[in-house]
C-alpha cells in the first residue's frame, strides 16, 4: 500500500512538472513574438498605398513599381515564394497580380494600376524573404508600365491620408483578430468582438499563419480585395 501511494505521488510531481514546463514554454514563445501597434508600421511619405495593401512607387523612366505593404507582410509573415505574373502580361486595377506563399497559405494580390509587366524582381524569385527584409526596397516585387495611372491614383492614399487610413485598418484587423469569438452563418463570416477596444489589444508578428482557413479567407476578401 505505501509503495503504491508513492508511486501516485511520484507520477503526480511528474505530471505537475511536464505541466509547469509546458506553461513556461508557452509563456516564452509568446514574449519572443513581435508584439505590433501602430509604431511598428512603416509609411514612406512618396508611396502611394492602394487599399489592396499594395504599393506604388513612380519611377524617373514612368514605370511604377509595385510591394505589398508592411502592415500586409507584418500579419502574414514569414514568406516562402511569391507567384509571378509573366512578363508583357497586361494588368487591371483591381484584379489579380501576384500571390504570397506563407506556410500552407496563399494570398492574392491585386493590382493596384492598369498596365503591363515589364520586369519582376528576380532578388524576390531567387529570397522570397527580401520581402520580409525590405518590404519598400529590395523587396519590391514587379515593375510596370502604366497606361491610366492619373485614374489609378485617385483610389489610392500618400502621405497624411495614408498614415490615417493604415490608422484604420490596424484598428480593424484588431478587432477582427482579437475577437473571441469567430463564427460562420450561412457561410459568411461573422465575428464577435470579445476583449478588444479601439485602442487596445495586442497584435503580435504573423497572426495570419495561427489562423484557420475561413478566418484566412475573410482576411483576403476584407483587406486584400477589392475596395468597395
């Protein structure tokens, strides 16, 4: 009987224990990520931001060249391959221009002009993750000839516009990620927001890849998609 019963205090120290290291993992884990607010996001005050979270930047030659922003690589992540548009392919504003690969997710891109590709950047091809490096610099992504840009650029935000409109959509992934509750009906996301304010919450770096798949889909549709 004493055998016995030192044997359940044993195993009881024991589950306690792999109970205790489990937590303090976990607690680690979470203070080694990023935790984001509005400082943590860049604005260069030349680009101009489309509400796809796409960038553009006007080139000396007349070209533009086209990113995803920070606040879109900040939430996605880590990313493991970008999908091309073949060269000379002809783009529309709004439509489809490249996608991320991060993790077992794929996100498209819209574009932000009316124009044709004339060059992808082959440092992004060859170190997916220059975009997370330098996501307004090296890590552009294509390159394009405008054919409507003047009508392009009215959609579009710089400088004080589009430090208040980023403003915004941070408050609105905030409360679409830290909602409590997330749920579907008929096959729309619905969410409910749970302990989070306008001003309070925590983000933290790559919340996307913790996220399922119809919660992914809502990000896409709501801040990738089109404006409305």
């Amino acid at each position: 009987m004493v055998a016995i019963m030192v044997a359940i205090t044993i195993i009881g120290f024991v589950v306690l224990d792999l109970v205790v290291q489990s937590l303090k993992s976990k607690k680690v884990k979470e203070e080694q990520q990023v935790r984001l607010d509005f400082s943590d996001f860049r604005v260069p005050v030349s680009t101009f931001f489309y509400p796809g979270h796409t960038w553009v930047n006007i080139l000396s030659n007349g070209e533009v060249r086209v990113g995803l922003d920070d606040f879109a690589r900040k939430v996605i992540g880590d990313i493991e391959g970008v999908g091309f548009p073949e060269q000379g392919k002809a783009l529309k504003q709004g439509e489809k221009a490249f996608t991320v690969k991060a993790g077992n997710k794929t996100l498209t891109f819209l574009s932000p002009v009316d124009g044709e590709v004339t060059t992808i950047n082959k440092l992004v091809l060859a170190n997916p993750a220059e975009v997370v490096k330098s996501a307004y610099n090296s890590g552009w992504i294509l390159a394009v000839k405008p054919t409507n840009l003047s009508a392009n650029l009215k959609v579009m935000k710089i400088a004080e516009d589009a430090v208040e409109w980023l403003k915004a959509e941070i408050r609105r992934f905030r409360e679409f990620a830290l909602g409590e509750n997330l749920h579907y009906i008929k096959d729309e996301l619905q969410y409910e927001v749970g302990r989070t304010s306008q001003d309070g919450g925590c983000l933290t770096e790559g919340m996307l890849s913790r996220m399922d798949e119809k919660a992914v889909q809502y990000f896409e549709e709501e801040f990738l998609g089109k404006p409305r």
